[in-house]
C-alpha cells in the first residue's frame, strides 16, 4: 500500500480545495476531514451546537477559534489518523487555530502545506455554480452535474445548493479568508512546509500538480 500523509489544504472558497481533498484522500488511503462537512452533519443532526454552528455559517462567519480546535483535536486522536495520516481540509483557518494544530500533532508533525491558488474572480463564479451532495459532501457544478438528475453518483444523496454559497454571505467568507487565512501563507512558507499550486485547469490536471508536489518532497 502507498504510504500515508499528513496534509493540510489551504485556498480560498471554490478553489477545489473540497474535490482535491477528497481524491488526495483516496491516494493516499486516509481521512478526509473537512470542518465544514463536520460543522454541517452537526446542522443536520439537529443538534444544539449545530444550531448555533448554522446562524454564524448561514452569515459567513467563523465558528470560534476554541469550538473548532476541540473538534479537530478530538478527531486527530482517532485511530484512522494517528496511523496513516490525514487530510485535513477548511481547518486551519486562523493563526491561533494553525498554533493549535502544531500543539495537537507535536509527536506527528504535518508534513506539507498545500496552497491552491486561484484568482478571486474565477472562484466568486464557481462558488454560485456550486452543489453539492447532502449527505456525502461530494462537489457538483451546473456546468458538471451529476448524471441523474440532482442525485449524487456516489451515494444516491440529494445534490444541492449550500445555504452559504448565496452572494452577501460568499463576500463576507472571502473577505475573512484575505483578513484570517492568508496570513497562514507566510506562516507555513517559514516553517518550510508550504507549496503553492496553480488551481487553474481541470481536476485531473490540478490533482497531477498536487502529486507531483508531495512526491517531490519525499
Ligand atoms: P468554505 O471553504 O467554502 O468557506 P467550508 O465547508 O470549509 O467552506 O466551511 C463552511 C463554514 O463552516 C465556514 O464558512 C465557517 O463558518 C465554518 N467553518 C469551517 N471550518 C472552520 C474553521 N476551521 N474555523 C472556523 N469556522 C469554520
């Protein structure tokens, strides 16, 4: 078996973080753990902190620093990750956040950083073409639906619209991503664990860059 990863994402909403997450995960057999799929299972759940994860989601803002790293530390501690490694994706999205990642992985440091770059105007139009499957998680496009109508190949989930992809809210998630997230380009780049990737091209074409990338590091 390929060996493992540990990995973390980083790009801006609708730079395909999502989709190439999913397939690095399948690479490299580990987890794919998106804080923004967890945050929504807990919405759909019905649960009291789903309840309040969904009015700050719903308005594009940030679930706290403290909330967030106790669910990633918490997951960074079941078996599947500790062995082989993890990709962990919409996690870190702040400075604090990334000290944080760096106190919960001290004995299985992150190996690589990978920075998805793609313009702000490009991603503001994949974001409003943007599905995706309700209970998977898998990513659609209007332009790239699914084969059957607005159900998911994969698993037979209702392929739709997020609640966050409407316009005000996609604004308010950039604006935070330049203010909170970007700041953790420099961050990782001195730490020697950034790659930056050029987002533009197919998937298969970007997934190539991603592996070449990581290959090349080891
Ligand atoms: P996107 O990258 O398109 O904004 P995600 O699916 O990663 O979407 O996250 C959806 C929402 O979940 C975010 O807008 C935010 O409200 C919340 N969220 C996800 N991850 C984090 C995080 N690490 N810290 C704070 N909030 C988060």
């Amino acid at each position: 078996m390929t060996e493992g990863v540990r990995l973390v994402m980083l790009g801006r909403q609708g730079a395909g973080k999502g989709t190439q997450a999913i397939r690095l995960a399948q690479h490299y057999v580990v987890p794919h753990i998106s804080t923004g799929d967890m945050l929504r299972a807990a919405v759909a759940a019905g649960t009291e902190f789903g309840l309040k994860a969904k009015e700050v989601m719903d308005a594009g803002g940030l679930v706290s620093d403290d909330i967030m790293v106790g669910v990633v530390d918490e997951r960074l501690h079941q078996s599947d990750t500790t062995g082989r490694g993890y990709i962990l994706d919409g996690f870190p999205r702040t400075v604090a956040q990334a000290e944080s990642l760096a106190a919960i992985t001290a004995d299985r440091p992150l190996e690589v950083v990978v920075n998805l770059e793609v313009p702000e105007d490009v991603v503001a139009e994949r974001i409003t073409k943007r599905r995706v499957c309700r209970t998977c998680g898998h990513i659609y496009s209007v332009d790239a639906p699914p084969k059957h109508g607005w159900i998911c190949d994969v698993d037979g989930g209702e392929v739709v619209q997020r609640a966050d992809d409407t316009a005000e809210a996609v604004r308010k998630r950039l604006d935070l991503y330049a203010a909170e997230t970007l700041p953790l380009v420099p961050f990782y780049a001195e730490r020697g664990l950034l790659v930056e990737i050029d987002g533009l091209g197919s998937t298969d074409e970007v997934f190539e860059r991603i592996f070449a990338a990581i290959d090349a590091r080891r």
